[in-house]
C-alpha cells in the first residue's frame, strides 16, 4: 500500500466529506474472540460510506490502481470474525440502503446490499410478502453480509437458506466493473452455470456485491405452531428427521437439549418447538394429521414457542450479561447427515467436558433437510486465547470423524479459515481468486489467504 | 495441436487398445442443424474411452502438455450442438459407469458421469428412491451430460432440477488435478460457495466432471394423476400459475396448446395434464381439495396423462418420420416470470408466423416455478441453414423482448453462444475459463469461445 497520508489525502478528494476515522469498525464486533483479545478487532487507516454503485465502482478502481485493500463491511454482526478489517480501508455499504423495487405481482425485490433484513422484512410484510429468512441477527445484518456468509434464518425447511432466494446479484469487480450475474428476471436458465453462486458465501472476496434480486414468498394465511416435549434430545432427533422428511416439512423446527430446555423453559427433557405455515387450510390440516401421528406424545401447545423464539432477540442481552461476569459465551453450527446427528451431539459434549475452562455446552438442532440437521452449540468458557482455539478445534475434530461442516450458516471468517482446507478444494478458491480478484485488494486474507 | 500422427501415436501408447476412429462421434447427432448441414457434426482426430478417473486425469495431463483439444462427450443427446466435437480428441465417458455407491438410508448416491439416467433411476427405484430428473432424454443422456448442460425434468416442480440434486461434484481440472468440489457429505456448508456450482451448466469448459454425489427422494407412496381441459391456452395458463403457487406444487405439470392438444389427444382446446406423488394420503388429500378449487370445469381422468407422457419416448420415432419426409424439426425453451408468459407464447407464435418455410409452431408449458414457467416450443420447417438461424433468431428476439431466457434446460450448446453474452456477464465466465483452462484445452469453443 501506498503511503498512508497520500491515500487519505485522496480518497478525500474522491469522496469529500465521506471519508471517516474507522474507529467504530475496530471498537465493537460480535466476533468472541474479539471480546478476549482486542487486537482481532482488526485496523484501517480509513473508512468511507459509498452511496451509490457508482461510488462502489470509483472506490474500487481507486484500490485496485493504488494497492490498497478494501475490507467490506455490512452490519457487523459476524461471530467469525468475518467484518473485521485487516489494513487498508473499511468500505461501509450501510449507506447503500435503497430497495430498488417490490413486485408483488411477480414476488420479486431488487434491493441494495446495506439494506438491514429486519426493515427489509417490514417492507415485504406491508405488500403482503416475505423472505422468509429470519436469522438470529436480523436487526442488524444487512443483505449483502447476509449473501456474502451464505447466511440461513430459523425458517429454512420452510423457505430455503439465502442462497435459494437469491436470483441475481449486482457485483463489483476489480479492476472496477459492475456485473448482474444474468440480465433477465427469469425462474432458470441453463445459458452457463449461475454465477450468482460464485458469491454467496464468498465473504467479499471475489467482489463486492452491491445490490440482489430475491425471489419472495406471499405472507402465509394459515398458521399452526406447536410444541412437544421428549425425554431425551436423542429421542427428540428421531421425531424431526421424520418431520423433516413429510412431503411438506414445517417451516421452522427447533430441539432443545435437556440444558437449553431446563434454562428457557424450566421443563424437563428436550423441548421440540415447530410451526407450520400455508396458504391454504387443507394443507395446514394434512401437516396436522400427519405430525399427530409422529409426535404421539402429544403438544404442549404454543406458548413455548412464543417464549423460546422471544429468547432470539434477547441473545445480545445474554452474551452482555455473561460478559459483565468474566466469562466468554460462542457459538458453533455444525451439520451432518441424519445417522450422524446424535452421536455428533454427544460427542462433541464429550469432547468439551474434558476442556478445562469451559464451563457448560448445551446445544439446539436448528435447522432440518431431507438430508441432515444442524448441531447449534453454545459454549460458556474462561476468556482465553488459547481455550478459544482449543474449543474451536476439539469440535472441529468430532466434525471431522462424523463428517459434518464445522459452518452450517456463520460462513468462514477468521476462525474458520483454519479449517476450509480440510472441508473444501482451497485450490480451486485460489484459483477463483486469481481470476476475480487478481490483486488481492478485495477482504485480504479472507476465505483463502 | 502437434502433428496428428505423432498426437495419435502417443494417445495409443498411453491408453493402448482404446483409441478409437472418432467415426460414431461425427456421424450421428440429435441437433438439427447437423441434420441440415453435416459440416457442423464436427471432426475430430481420435476417440479416447477412459475406464477410470485415473484415465481422465492421464488424458487431461496429456491435452495440457500438449495442447491437445478435448471433446467430452456423453450420451450425445444435446439438440444445441454441445456434443458435436470441434477438432482434437473426443472423450467418450460412458464407460465411467460405476454406481459407486447407494446409500437408502441417507438417500444419497455416488455415481459417474457415464451411467445413462434411465438405468440409474431403475437402480434407484428398485432401493425405493428415486432422483425425480426425467428429460426425454433419459434413455440416452448420460448423469454427466446433464449435469453439463443444466438439464431439467418434466417433475421439476417437485424434485427440483439437477442442481438441486446435485449435492457435490468430482471434477477433473488442467493441468491434471481430482477434486471433489466439497470432502463432506453434508446437507449444506456455508464454509466458503458451492463449487458443484461452477461446473452445472459449463458445458465441459471448466473441467470433467467425472462423478457426482446425488440427493435422492423416496419412491412416492400415493399418486394422483389427472387432466383437464381448457378452451384455450392462455386460460389454461392462469390456472397453471394457481398450482404453482400451491404449499405444495404437482410433481409433474404441461399444459398443451391448442395445436398440440389436437395433435396428439384429438380434443378441442388446451389440456393439461398432472401428478401428486405423495408420502402420505393427508398431503395427497389436501392437495386434490386444492386443485379441485382451481380446476373447477372438473377433471378428465388419468387416461390423457398416460397418453401424453408416453409421446415423449416416441419423440425420436416423431423426428425420424419426419426427417424422412424431407422436414426439419426443432424444439425451443424459453422460460419468463408469469406475467410475461401468455403474451410471450403470442409473440413467438406471431413472429414465425410470418417466416417462408416455417410450417407450424406448436408448444406447451413444461416447467413451472412459483416465479414463472418454460414454454416449450416445436417447430417444423424446411431444411434450411439460414433458415434455421432466422427462426433462432426470431425467437431469441422476442424472448429478449419479453425479459424470458433463451435456454430453459437445453444448455448452452453452439446455437445459443450467439445469445449468451446478451444474457450473462460472459466476461466473468472469461475469467473463470482462464482460471481453470488455462491453455483452453476442454471442449474449446465452448460456453465462451
């Protein structure tokens, strides 16, 4: 990178009066190893907050002609690690906010990347629509980070994960050239392969994605949500592969183990919560007759539902609390086949009771397919660089013996980068990089260094 | 290329008894075009048949260090032109036939490029699962071709097109490298994008995809097969669009227009034709209160399905007649968002109508999404080269007017390279070819020439 002065000095004459200190980008994250040791907070020289495609496209010709690298940085809501800066500039893309257009004839949006889900959300609800991705951050994930971490919400059986109601992307190329990935508005086209995909979950590496078209569902007119209780969690699992196996799984699921359970609810055993949603009541009355068969315990009615999704946005008031005590809370999503689900769930508690420093590990499936479930762990544990990475690689090991993913949908970041090769032909990453992104300026270092 | 006698020495010494004369690979072929003007079966110097990867990696070294162009070929199905060689080598791979795996618990196959779909989904069906893909095709295209070309079949709406079942790709890439696109057999990974993804629908360009792990469904328990008629198409249409949008779409709807309905059934009007295939009775149920709601002139039995459905098997018996009669015969695909869809059907009816030599036009809806649907076009016309690209042309022309994509599931091919660039960013896929062929030896001309 060029010296620091000179390129402060012009990229305030690109952007006049858009160019900030990058303190808030290197003060707060949501990133737990951020909490134990501030230096992975990160650093830039600078910030500037684009406002339109055009200032996306200025600001990436400037870098890719000066060497300068660009940390792109939507609503920082990353427990990996993913929106810290390394150097160079923090490009905010908060500012580019505009939901371009809402059709609800044909139930699509094009909207900007800095859009935040929540508000986006609100919008579609008034026209009668919706996305139906409802991750936990939701209040302060944008879009464009959303893509960019191939992020999912707690209704994916129901409405796909990000990818499946991404249709197009807006992107950023170096040396500096905007791209949609396809032209039209179209249900499928087998002209090339999608190159939509190329992105989702590229974390900026690859480019900078400015604005997506979403495929969007009609708002459901019939909703049935429940609970059951099982007496054990492993119990619990054989249930909801058979729920998510019915020919019209339920839009949300989510087991509690016996700790999540006894801590939110105060019952005994593993709490299941569920919701079916439809546009017609005889479909709704099928899902019911079928899931009384499968759950012949019966329902414990939906109060607990209300009470275990309200505990959602409650999390960031948790983690604060657990904090102000000393103690460090993170969280890992890990996916697998139905077979391997249970014993991946012991074994990873296993794994982590023999670790000195972590206090408790408790555990959600989160997310169902046809073909496997995802393990949501939380684990409470002394503030420890060292402890951090122990956790982080004990789980990864059972990961690897059950042939799970150590990212089921918090996307790669800094902590599990250590793990992509392991996972996945970095090679081909590489050569994906060299190709989109031949000067590395876009998120240096992110996804494969 | 080095001298061909020298080429074709080696070829023999490094896979002896299995380079062939490439005469089969240039003397049939199910793309119209060639049928008019042979020059465009291609040419090539030699046939290689690999038995194993490790046959396809040899090759592909052999083609990187000595820029030799390789054509990969499956079943030789594709009526664009994507199998006709273009000079070099061709690579049969249908003798990388092995079902590697079935595994009926998990509902996952491991299965190679050469295995013909119809006899994997015979294997299948007697495991109880099935891929739900069902081209025309199937009693000839192989796994790897479809995937290739991004192929689709008439049970999209329930199953999905092949990359939905596609859940990882084994890829041979230059200068000679395997990679499985991911190491774990999990239901989803946010670790890094889907690399499978790359590859559906490259035609070849990017590297051999030499297996693929499938994600499989069970053998329906409850069908629901019915029709019923329309007095016209477009009214037909609106009815189509109320089952796709239904909690749970028909596995399995066309819609006929008039001409075709005539054709083939001797009715008046538009028939449409159907299928549930269900897990339970519940679900099958709900959705037969659904569609009697939609459908409300009633239904006309499963008779007309069955009739319907066995016309595609004798598809090519329909061409061969008419090739004999001194005709040619295309089929066209184009899919657009629902409110273009009626309109589009007129337009492309009106444009060739006015085309010296073009006989008829006749088309149904063969694929339907809740964002829109494929109108799938026939067309017979005189044996023309000009004007086969006039009524291309014509086609194209309204499908840009209308925002529709030129390929729905038939690939890129050669005919539709003239249209690619006006619908995707073929600068990107520039890139992603020199990233991954570097030297342009896989299939050159291909996707981006």
């Amino acid at each position: 990178m060029a010296e620091e002065n000179e390129i402060l000095k012009e990229l305030e004459a690109l952007f006049p009066g858009r160019v900030v200190t990058p303190v808030r980008y290197v003060q707060e994250s949501w990133w737990p190893l951020a909490w134990i040791n501030r230096s992975y907070l990160g650093s830039a020289v600078a910030a500037v907050v684009p406002e339109s495609v055009e200032d996306v496209v200025r600001l990436v010709r400037f870098a890719y002609e000066r060497g300068v690298p660009l940390n792109i940085v939507g609503g920082g809501s990353s427990v990996t690690g993913a929106s810290a800066p390394r150097g160079g500039v923090v490009v905010d893309l908060k500012r580019l906010n505009k939901i371009r257009e809402v059709d609800s004839r044909q139930r699509y949006a094009v909207v900007e990347s800095g859009v935040v889900l929540q508000e986006l959300e609100q919008v579609l609800n008034q026209e009668g629509l919706t996305l139906g991705q409802f991750p936990q951050s939701m209040d302060i994930a944008t879009l464009g980070g959303f893509i960019s971490t191939m992020g999912s919400g707690h209704s994916s059986s129901g409405y796909g994960n990000v990818e499946d109601v991404v249709s197009r992307l807006e992107v950023v190329v170096p040396p500096g050239e905007v791209y949609w990935t396809s032209f039209r508005r179209v249900p499928r086209s087998s002209l090339g392969p999608d190159l939509s995909k190329i992105f989702v979950g590229a974390e900026g590496a690859f480019g900078v994605i400015t604005a997506a078209e979403l495929k969007l569902y009609d708002l459901p007119k019939f909703i049935w949500e429940d609970s059951a209780l099982f007496s054990t969690f492993e119990e619990g699992v054989e249930a909801v592969e058979k729920l998510a196996s019915l020919d019209l799984p339920p839009k949300m699921v989510r087991l509690y183990d016996e700790l999540e359970t006894a801590y939110y609810t105060g019952l005994e055993g593993a709490v299941l919560i569920f919701r079916f949603a439809t546009q017609s009541k005889a479909f709704l009355e099928a899902a019911r007759s079928e899931v009384s068969d499968i759950l012949r315990q019966g329902f414990r009615g939906p109060e607990l539902v209300h009470k275990l999704l309200q505990e959602r946005p409650n999390y960031r008031e948790h983690i604060t609390r657990i904090l102000h005590r000393g103690l460090i809370v993170d969280t890992v999503e890990i996916a697998a086949s139905w077979d391997k689900v249970a014993d991946l769930y012991r074994a990873v508690k296993e794994a982590l009771r023999g670790v000195e420093g972590v206090y408790f590990v408790t555990a959600h499936l989160s997310h169902i397919y046809r073909h496997g479930a995802c393990l949501y762990f939380t684990i409470l544990f002394m503030p420890s660089e060292s402890l951090y990475f122990k956790i982080w690689d004990a789980v990864y090991s059972e990961a690897e013996r059950f042939g799970a993913t150590i990212s089921h949908h918090h996307g790669t970041g800094v902590v599990k980068q250590r793990y992509l090769e392991l996972e996945k032909p970095a090679e081909l990453y590489r050569r994906l990089k060299a190709a989109l992104d031949p000067k590395g300026i876009l998120n240096p270092g992110r996804l494969v260094p």
